[in-house]
C-alpha cells in the first residue's frame, strides 16, 4: 500500500541525464555504479577557503567532455574528508560535499566526493549511497529517465539559473579605513570570503603556461573576484598586478586599462572630449612661451591651476587675477611639474556632486561643499556632503563618464554650470564613507550585487563538430 508520500518508483540504466542545481550545473551525464559507495564528480582547480570551523571548497567543472572552455565555478561546504580507493585501486584522499541532484521531475540530496575525473568518459559517477529505494538498474539500457541537453550551456539559461553562491574575493589596499572594512564586513555577511591583499606586498610569475600572483611567499589561491583600491602613489604597480589577475582570468571590478586612463588626468580629458562630454574649458603646453596663449585658450581669470598628478584636492590652485595665474604656472614650470589650465565655474560656489556610478547605473549621489573660503569642496580636506537630487541629464553624464574609461565603478565629480552638467574627474577608487552616511544607501551592497552577477559563467558558442563530440 503506498501513501501520498511514498517515492515513485524509478528505473535506471546505467548511464543517465542528471542535473546538480545547487552547483549550477543544469545538465550532465552520469554513470551508475552500484560497485561504488559515494558518487563522483569530476572537479578542477580545487582549493580551499573560509574559516576553519565552517570550511568551504572552490572547485571548477567542465561538463562537458572535451569542452575545456566551458567552465562552471562552484562553491559548497565541506561536510567531510575521505580516503576513496577508485576502480582502478588507486588511493586519494577527496573532499566531499552535499548537493541535490535532480533527474526527471525528482530531486534529493546526495553526497559527492571531488576528484579529476578527465581520464574517465563519464564527467560524474552515481554511487550506491545516492541511489534511493525506490531506484533499480536496468544494467543492460541506458537513459531511461527523461533526457537533457547540452543546449542549455549556449543560451543565457545557463547564466540565469546559476545560484547564488560563497565567493573568494580580495580587495587591493593598503588602508585599512571605512571603505576597506565595509568590503569585508557586507562580503562575509554575504556567505563570502573577503581577503585584504596588500598590493606592494605582491609579486609576479609571468609566463605564458602558468601565470601567478604570488603574496608573502606563497601562491595566491584563484579568487572569483578582485576589488582594486589602489592608491594614486602606487597606480603602475597595482594597475601591473591587476594585469596579472586578468591574465589569469580572475573577474576584477574595475580593469587595469580603465584605472590608468582615468589617474592619467590629461589623457583622461582627451578621452572624455572625443565622447562630447562636458568638461571646464581645459588647455595644456610645455613651453614656457605659451603661457598667455594657454591662458587665453581657457578664458579670462579666475582660473584652475591642477597638477596631473593632484588627488583629494591637492596641488590645484585658484588663480584670481591673470597675474596670480601667471605666477602659479610659472612656479609649477619652474618645479618641472605637468600640469593643466581650466576654466573655474564660479557659479558652481565651491560646490560639486559626487555621483557614485556601479554596473552602469548612478547608485547614489550627494551634493559636497567646501570648508569656509575653500573653492575645493572634497571631503578629506574639511567639506561636508549631503544627498542630492541629480537630473537626468546629470545622470546621463555620470555615467557616459564612467563608460568611457570602462569603469564598473565610478565616482564622477561634475559641476552645475550656466550650460549643463562639466566632469571635473573620474575615480576609480572611490571611497564609501562620505557618500553612504550622507544618502543613507548602502552603496557596497549595490557592489555586491554586482559582483555576484558578473562572476556568473558565460554561455559558450557552438562548435561544428559539437554534434559528433558531445552525443
């Protein structure tokens, strides 16, 4: 007599379509074994992460035979660490985890050891414990539950249906301030592992079959992604190191090629001039015979005198008179220091508005004032900032600044002026504290959130022969 919960029962041949959600795998070919206790899957890049008293494991599958290019990147707990002795005899010892798997319309959970499984055809091995009471073998068929496909690795359904999992994330920084801390503290409420790698404190093993970082005498393990805070002093070398991540394939926030075009602060106007995006008047020269004619480029006094190589508000200059203007260039010539020459706003009143730009959109925004008799307004040097409306047209501008420099993090600092929004600068490291005690907003979490979205694998293409291979 069977009750409204008892099992159907099912029939397995001993190959079948299987599929493991909790992993994100959505279709796979197994072979049963009843010979073996614990199931099998074939797993790469095995690494270990997170707190001793929960411990997780980072591990890759490739589900298809013979598709190294498609890679899943899981993540689960570890539940325990067994010797398995394989068919072959040999003796490994494997990590194992608890995961459901799904055939047909039925789901249950199973245990699942990790090992490479790329001398073997069958990418997973089902095991007597993963094999209920209701299930008997036909040893003689194979699938005999209803079939999968491999199809779903070349559509977006591959990326939709991926779950949420912990990730093994570093953050670049050498401060340990509000913005670092807050990385850490909203990643671990997460399920994640945030690590805080010191970026001087890195270094590189450049070859072409085995690209490394390298961190206080050992190799770091593969993160899913890398948060960059590196600060204005040390951009060559951390933009370098960033390099190194990307070689390797490591998902970074913000790219090496974005962080240097942006601190690069003449190359940054070119950039932003050539998309039509408004900007002060701005003007550059070498010459020391040009400083009329770069002055009158920009317009008439007051003017903006800024060092290339100026961050937080430091070495830019408020020219009142012409010349003021004149004496500032000519001590920044005679100092052998680039600088720019930029037409000042005044009805922007020592004011200008942080927009905090992530994945595209304008997360927050708040309107920053400078201290008394400052024209500055950044917050470092005595401004204070509360939130702000922004209009679209601003919104608009942030983020085609942020686009051009492929940011996927941004602060853009515009100007109100009398013609519409003017970009003063794009930071690709910008901080969190001022913006998020001034809106209210929980900024790094939109982070995140971002984040766990673009670690998501990517669908592969096609290949001609894919019918022949993965039949």
């Amino acid at each position: 007599m069977t009750t409204p919960d008892t099992p159907q029962p099912l029939q397995f041949g001993w190959e079948e379509w299987v599929a493991l959600p909790g992993l994100g795998v959505p279709a796979l070919k197994a072979k049963v074994d009843t010979g073996a206790r614990t199931s099998a899957l074939h797993a790469f890049d095995i690494e270990t992460f997170g707190p001793v008293s929960k411990p997780k494991v980072r591990f890759t599958v490739h589900p298809i035979p013979g598709r190294d290019d498609l890679v899943i990147p899981c993540s689960a707990s570890i539940i325990d660490r067994r010797d398995v002795t394989s068919s072959n005899g040999e003796r490994e010892l494997r990590y194992v985890i608890s995961s459901q798997l799904t055939v047909g319309g039925d789901s249950w959970p199973i245990e699942i050891t990790l090992t490479n499984r790329s001398t073997m055809a069958s990418r997973m091995l089902l095991g007597r414990q993963a094999l209920k009471d209701h299930i008997s073998i036909v040893a003689t068929d194979r699938f005999l539950q209803p079939e999968l496909s491999y199809d779903v690795y070349h559509s977006a359904r591959m990326r939709n249906e991926q779950p949420k999992r912990a990730l093994r994330i570093a953050v670049l920084s050498r401060e340990d301030n509000y913005s670092t801390r807050r990385l850490v503290a909203e990643g671990e409420a997460r399920g994640h592992t945030v690590e805080v790698i010191n970026t001087t404190r890195c270094y590189m093993a450049i070859n072409a079959m085995a690209p490394e970082v390298h961190y206080d005498g050992k190799r770091l393990p593969r993160f899913d992604a890398v948060v960059p805070r590196i600060g204005a002093s040390i951009t060559p070398y951390g933009t370098a190191i960033i390099r190194q991540f990307e070689t390797i394939g490591t998902y970074c926030v913000n790219s090496s090629a974005g962080i240097t075009s942006s601190r690069d602060k003449l190359y940054a106007h070119q950039l932003m001039a050539r998309a039509k995006i408004g900007m002060p008047n701005t003007a550059f020269a070498a010459s020391p015979h040009d400083t009329s004619n770069l002055m009158g480029l920009v317009g008439t006094a007051p003017l903006i005198v800024k060092l290339l190589e100026s961050t937080q508000g430091k070495g830019v200059v408020l020219a009142e008179t012409k010349k003021a203007a004149e004496s500032v260039i000519d001590a920044f010539r005679g100092l052998k220091a680039n600088f720019l020459v930029q037409d000042f706003v005044k009805e922007a009143a020592g004011e200008d508005i942080r927009c905090l730009v992530i994945g595209g959109k304008v997360v927050g925004a708040m309107k920053r004032t400078g201290a008394e008799g400052d024209f500055r307004s950044n917050l470092h040097r005595g401004g204070s900032a509360k939130a702000v409306r922004i209009t679209k047209i601003e919104r608009d501008t942030a983020i085609r600044a942020a686009k051009v420099f492929d940011l996927n993090m941004a602060g853009v600092d515009l100007l109100r002026s009398e013609s519409g929004p003017k970009v003063l600068e794009v930071n690709s490291s910008p901080g969190f504290e001022g913006i998020e005690s001034s809106t209210g907003k929980d900024i790094v979490g939109a982070l995140y959130d971002m984040i766990e979205s673009r670690v998501r694998p990517a669908p592969v293409r096609r290949r001609k022969s894919s019918k022949t291979a993965e039949d």
